[in-house]
C-alpha cells in the first residue's frame, strides 16, 4: 500500500467553503467509483481555513497518470471537475490547470 499527501486551496470564500464540503458530504457515486477503480483504496480530506489536505491510501495498481488517463475518458468525472473548479483555486507553484499539488514527506516518526 502506497500512501500520498496532497494539499489544494479553496477560494477564500466562507460562502463558498461551506457549499464546497456540502458537495463532499454526499459525492456522486460515480465519482466514488473512479476513485476505487483507479486503485485508491482510501482517502480522506481535511481543511484549515481555506486550505485542503487529501491523503490517499492505494494499492500497488494505482498511478497519478493512470487515473488522469481514466478521468478524462469519464464524462461524470469531468462534469464533476469542471463544478469544482468553482470553490478550488491553484495552489502557489502549480502547473497551469493543476488542482491538487503533491506534498513531499519530510519528516516521520515510527515506534
């Protein structure tokens, strides 16, 4: 199992932030299976503010490139980025068009 970190900002709009975690509180169940299907086998999001964390628990058939290649041959999953667009803005040293940014593990602690 491979495990990633993930951060993205919303816009700063606390209209905007409520409607946004409304929306994750019941996902399209086609949006739940594109995230199964490509692999992941959990994935949880958390907010500070207007800042997101994802972390994503995968197995060993799961790929970032896998799943953009997936998505956008799923037209639900399109439709659904395209709505999310709306809350999300680019993190600070995104590609153009990037949403989540992929965080780099610099620090653990293990007992």
């Amino acid at each position: 199992m491979k495990r990633h970190c993930l951060a993205l900002d919303l816009k700063d709009d606390p209209a905007l932030i409520e409607e946004y975690i409304r929306w994750h509180e019941n996902i399209w169940p086609e949006i739940r299976d594109s995230i199964h299907n490509a692999g992941i086998l959990s994935m949880e999001i958390y907010r500070y503010a207007n800042r997101l964390f994802m972390i994503i628990e995968a197995d060993d058939t799961f790929s970032f490139e896998r799943k953009a290649e997936m998505d956008a041959s799923n037209p639900k999953v399109q439709e659904w980025e395209e709505l999310m667009w709306k809350y999300q803005q680019e993190m600070p040293g995104a590609k153009p068009g990037e949403k989540w940014v992929l965080m780099e593990n610099i620090f653990s602690l293990k007992k």
